[in-house]
C-alpha cells in the first residue's frame, strides 16, 4: 500500500494544498498531514476533518517558553489556538515534539496538555545539531536517558502514549495508536530486515516543493542535488537509480553493528543524527543505548533474559523498534 505524508514548511500556507488532499483522496492514498498549527482556522480544519487523513501531526515542542525557544517567541499561543480548533474535528491527532536540553522542566505539562485536549499520543524526536554548533541545543548522549525515564513517568501518569523517533532500539512500551492504525503504513518497515540503515530509501523518499527527491529531510542539502527531479525523470527511475535515494539504501555500516543482534531492530540507529555528529553516514549513532553492553545477543522470543543491570530488550509484548519510529515487534 502507498501512503502519502504531507508536510513543509507548512502545508496549510499552499493555495493549491486542498486540490493536492484532493488529489491523494482520489487514489485512497490515506494521507498522514503536519502543520505547525499556526495557520489552523474554523474554515480549513473543517476541511481537513472531511479527509480520511490517517494521523494528523501537530508540531509542539513544549509548553509556553520551552517551546518558544525553538519555534520563535508567541508561537506556543498560535500553535495551541490552533489544537483548540482542530481537537474537536479530528480525533486522530499526535503532538510531534522535538527534544531539546531544556525540555525537561516542561514534559509533565506537555502530557497534561495533550490529556486536556484529548491527544492520544506524543511523536518524540530529539533535535539534531551540528556537532560544532555554538549554541548546543540538542540533549548530550549521556542526558538522553534520564530524560526517557521523564517521558516514561508523564505518560504513566496522564495515560499518553509516546513514541520514540530517530533513536536507536530502546527497550521502552509500543506506542499502539500511533503503530497500529490500520491505514498507516508508515510505521511498519520490514520487522526482520537485517541490513544496516532506516527507512529512507527502502520504503520511504520525500518530494520536496520543487520536485527534487530526497532519502531523508533532516539530511544536509548536499545530499539532495537539483538533477534528480521529478519534473525531469519518471519516479520510478529515480526511486531504482538516483543518487539522492540510494545514499542510504546501499550503506555499509560499521563492525559495532554488523555485530549486533539488535540491528534488526533498530537498523544502527538515526543516520542523519549520527552525520551530524560524526561526520560519518556509517557510524555508530551517538545515542545508542547499547554501546555501553558491547554488542547485544537477544535470547529468543519468549525466554527472560536479565542483563546486569536489569535490563530486557523485551520488557513488553509490544516491544517498539525504531528505524525512524517504524515497524514493530509483536
């Protein structure tokens, strides 16, 4: 089945966005739809709610000044007069939230939110930087963990689900309603794919506005030349031959990896996060939750199997596994 995300920038700005929704409804494509909520009205959320849009994601990065702080000062009020808009129209709605250093103080607050608004569920990604950024943003590989553990609390206690994106395997609970709708498809990458990488290139590309292909958004520009266009070449071409695709298709890994069993799982990790901080496509990703056992052998499906400090890869019947948020382990 083909499923076809909508995103930006931000769609709702498009004069043609409806006749694109159109466009896709026509085909029983079932749509997944972002928007920063800013442009949210009464006329267009109506709009929206008359699709069979599979989720729509509303990008939120905190409450009040935690989100401000990446998305610009009076955005939170703009983003959260849109949520009150749309919540009662569209009742498959996920937060898509972006981790920072000072997201902590706010992740409680984030859950209560949601709960407020009947959200089910909270899209979790953390914010990539260069590694040399002046102003480092991003959560350091040694906080991540305490921070999940944040998460884990928050969504106990206000009954939000979480789902962790571009992270590598992390024994933490699935995320059923963002998984297991049954038109998205988004979220089920190949379970026993064994090869090192995600879902960019092997069952996911973008078409940016200009009709330029690429693997992965959160990639450099330099990884998205102009010549593999789809208003120059037929998408199949460039879904078999561009560059632009198999960059991270064709990925050789690394020995950490290779020697990993959970590399089924979580393919090595986030590729773009681990460019960024590396300088390497093939590298361990940086917040790999397992550098710290040595490369990890499961035990079967079924058997208990302790580590030292605790710790069961499956810890839950619904195991999720992370190639970019995608598949699962049932």
């Amino acid at each position: 089945m083909i499923q076809i995300t909508v995103t930006g920038g931000e769609p709702l700005i498009r004069k043609d966005i409806f006749e694109i929704l159109d466009f896709i409804a026509e085909r029983q494509f079932g749509p997944r739809f972002f928007t920063n909520g800013t442009s949210l009205t009464e006329e267009n959320a109506n709009r929206l709610s008359s699709y069979a849009i599979s989720h729509l994601f509303l990008s939120l990065d905190g409450v009040g000044p935690t989100n401000d702080l990446l998305r610009g000062t009076g955005t939170y009020d703009r983003i959260t007069r849109g949520l009150q808009i749309i919540a009662p129209k569209v009742h498959n709605i996920t937060l898509s939230t972006t981790l920072h250093r000072y997201s902590r103080e706010a992740v409680f607050d984030l859950f209560a939110l949601a709960e407020e608004y009947g959200v089910r569920s909270i899209l979790i990604r953390p914010l990539f930087q260069y590694r040399d950024h002046q102003t480092p943003m991003s959560i350091a590989p040694h906080d991540l963990d305490s921070l999940l553990d944040t998460l884990e609390a928050a969504s106990t206690k206000h009954e939000i689900e979480y789902q962790l994106n571009k992270l590598p395997f992390r024994p933490v609970k699935k995320a059923v309603h963002i998984h297991d709708h049954p038109r998205d498809v988004h979220f089920s990458y190949f379970s026993q794919h064994n090869a090192f990488g995600c879902v960019g290139g092997n069952s996911v590309v973008g078409i940016k506005a200009n009709g330029v292909i690429i693997t992965c958004g959160f990639l450099p520009h330099k990884y998205a030349t102009g010549d593999n266009n789809v208003l120059k070449r037929s998408f199949i071409d460039l879904w078999n031959r561009s560059e632009n695709v198999t960059i991270l298709r064709d990925l050789t890994g690394n020995e950490t990896c290779r020697n990993c069993s959970l590399l089924r799982l979580c393919g090595g990790g986030c590729r773009a996060n681990t460019l960024l901080r590396t300088g390497d496509l093939n590298a361990v990703d940086p917040y790999c939750f397992w550098q710290t056992h040595g490369p990890v052998q499961l035990a079967p499906r079924g058997e208990a199997r302790q580590y030292s400090d605790g710790i069961d890869p499956y810890m839950s019947e619904r195991a999720i596994i992370t190639k970019c948020g995608s598949g699962s382990e049932l």
